[in-house]
C-alpha cells in the first residue's frame, strides 16, 4: 500500500523534483552533521565540507581527514553526486516538457474536481465521448471526462476540460471523479464489457445516480439496461435511422438536423411540478406561445407514456415533462426565469 502511494507520488514531475530536492537537503545535512561529530569541526566549517564534497568543485580538505572520515566522504561524494544527478534530471525534464504546466494544472483541476457537485461523468473519450463532451460544454453543463489513452488526454487539456486520467471501470476513479456529488454518467468506453462493468460500478457506488450508456450491439443493451443503466443508445441504430430519413424525407431529415443540433438548441424539456407555475393550468392558458414563442409538440406523462400534439386544453399535472419547441433564446430566457 505504502509502495503504490510512494510509487504514485514519483509519477508526478513537479513532486518527483520536490522529492529529489528534499533528498539532497537531507544529504547536506547528514554530512554536516557527520563532519561534525567524527571530526569535530565546527556547524559551518562541517557544512562548507559537505558543499564541496558533494559538488565536486575541489577545493580540497579544510582540515586532515582521519580514516573514517575519508569512507564518511567517500559515502557522501557517491550520494550527493547520485542525488544531485537525479534532481538536475528531473529540473531539465520539467523545464524543457510542458510537465510543470501539465503538473500545477492537474493539481488545480484536483482541487475543483473535489469540490465540484450536480456534475456528469463522461467515461471515456472516443469519437462518442468527444461529441458528449462537446454538446455539454456547448450547454454550459459542468462534466469530468475519465480517460487513459495519453492522445485524448492531450486532447483533453487542449480544451480545457476537467479530467482523470485512469480506467472509468474502477471504483477509485470514479469515487476521485465525484460520483456520489454527481447528476449523471455516460458510458462510452470502446467495447460493450467495459460499458457493462463501468455502469455496474457505477450502480454499485451511488444507486441513484442517472446513468446513459452506449451500446456497440444490439444483444448489449439489456446487458447494459440489467447492469443498472436508465437508457441505452446505439449509435448505430440512430445512425441508419438518419441515413434512412434521410434519403426517403428529406425536409424531415433536414428539420430533425436543425432543432437537435446543440449549437441551436431549438427544442428543450420543461419538468413540472408542484412550484411550477405551469401546473395545474391548460395548456391555452399557459400561453406559452404567445409570450414566450414556445410550442408545446408533446408531454411525457408520469407513467412515462408520451402525447404527442397534445389538446389545448389538456390540464398540466405535478410530475409531467413538457417538450417544447422555440428559438433557443427564448428557451433560455424561460427557463432563467423560472429557475
């Protein structure tokens, strides 16, 4: 245990050169204090001693060494010099890299990472994570992406985006991502096992965490939806949907691009409940039309059932989730105002 923390801490550039020089403090130390009590020079004297030595400079003997000093200095030239090397090593690596940079972010990025709550976790940062991370920042949404592979983690940092570097199916990572603070997880791992063992993990840790995860095959998602995942989508099947849309409706293919792009933000989801001004009201009286430019094009009901074009006069309960279509800015503005 204490190896795998001491070997953790060495992985870091900035505290491998904080270590290394704490190191040769030590060693400067301990030889002053060797000159002084087998050669009984005094605190300076035995300090200047120990300078020289380590650094090679040869200036010399202050004084006739007797024997055991000599081994003493002997010990203290192989030392110092070894750690002298390793702390010169390490300063040369953090001066001519980006590791300083990489580490002082990292260790800020930890501090907002442990303060940070109603989050989402994005597990893996492929071609779907990437587009998951994307739409979200788009949204202003706050996430943490967790990621091994060393290019996307460049990737990563290039944006700005808050992550970890580690694997999303282990318990630690994801407690360090700050799961049980957190509002959702997406799985989009590269195969569908390690989307199963991610959500499983992730079900384990905070049962009432909202968890979406992707499925590479159909024959996954009951795997994925008995692991512990609410929804599961397949890239794939959204994809030929598209595709298929698209050659055979064109102008729906084309509406369906414009209001599901994140940039547009052109339909959104109003939940209502027992606060809500909209509950208890129609749908003619919420007037939402007409003082906000807002279409209501379907309700999901509490038993999660869905009306789609639903009446006027349909009376909105405590519990149902209005979808809405409308310019973005007014989508926005609706919902900073009924925050």
């Amino acid at each position: 245990m204490v190896q795998s923390q001491f070997g953790k801490l060495l992985e870091e550039p900035l505290r491998k050169f904080q270590i290394s020089i704490l190191l040769l403090v030590m060693i400067v130390v301990v030889g002053s204090l060797g000159y002084m009590m087998l050669e009984h020079m005094p605190a300076v004297e035995a300090l200047y001693m120990t300078v020289i030595t380590i650094t090679t400079v040869g200036f010399g003997e202050v004084r006739e060494l007797s024997e055991l000093g000599r081994i003493f200095t002997i010990i203290l030239i192989v030392l110092g010099i070894g750690a002298g090397a390793w702390a010169i090593r390490n300063g040369v690596e953090i001066v001519l890299d980006d590791t300083l940079w990489h580490s002082v972010q990292q260790r800020k990025m930890k501090k907002i990472i442990d303060n940070i709550s109603g989050h989402y976790i994005i597990c893996g940062f492929g071609r779907i994570g990437r587009q998951i991370a994307r739409n979200m920042a788009l949204r202003g949404q706050s996430f943490i992406v967790i990621e091994q592979d060393a290019d996307r983690i460049e990737m990563i940092r290039e944006k700005g985006w808050l992550y970890l570097n580690g694997d999303a199916r282990q318990d630690e990572m994801l407690v360090n991502a700050g799961i049980m603070q957190a509002e959702g997880l997406v799985a989009a791992l590269k195969s569908d096992a390690d989307n199963v063992l991610a959500v499983l993990t992730a079900r384990g840790l905070n049962p009432n965490l909202h968890i979406v995860a992707r499925a590479g095959h159909e024959r996954a998602e009951n795997k994925l939806l008995r692991a512990g995942a609410d929804r599961v989508v397949s890239p794939y099947a959204i994809g030929g949907h598209r595709l298929a849309l698209a050659i055979l409706q064109p102008t729906v293919h084309d509406f369906f691009s414009r209001i599901f792009t994140v940039e547009h933000a052109d339909i959104d989801e109003i939940p209502v409940n027992t606060s809500s001004a909209l509950s208890g009201k129609t749908i003619a009286q919420c007037n939402l039309r007409n003082e906000w430019g807002l279409i209501v094009v379907g309700i999901k009901k509490r038993d999660g059932t869905f009306s789609i074009s639903p009446d006027a006069q349909h009376s909105i309960i405590d519990g149902e989730t209005l979808i809405v279509i409308g310019p973005p800015e007014q989508i926005e503005r609706y919902r900073t105002e009924h925050s």
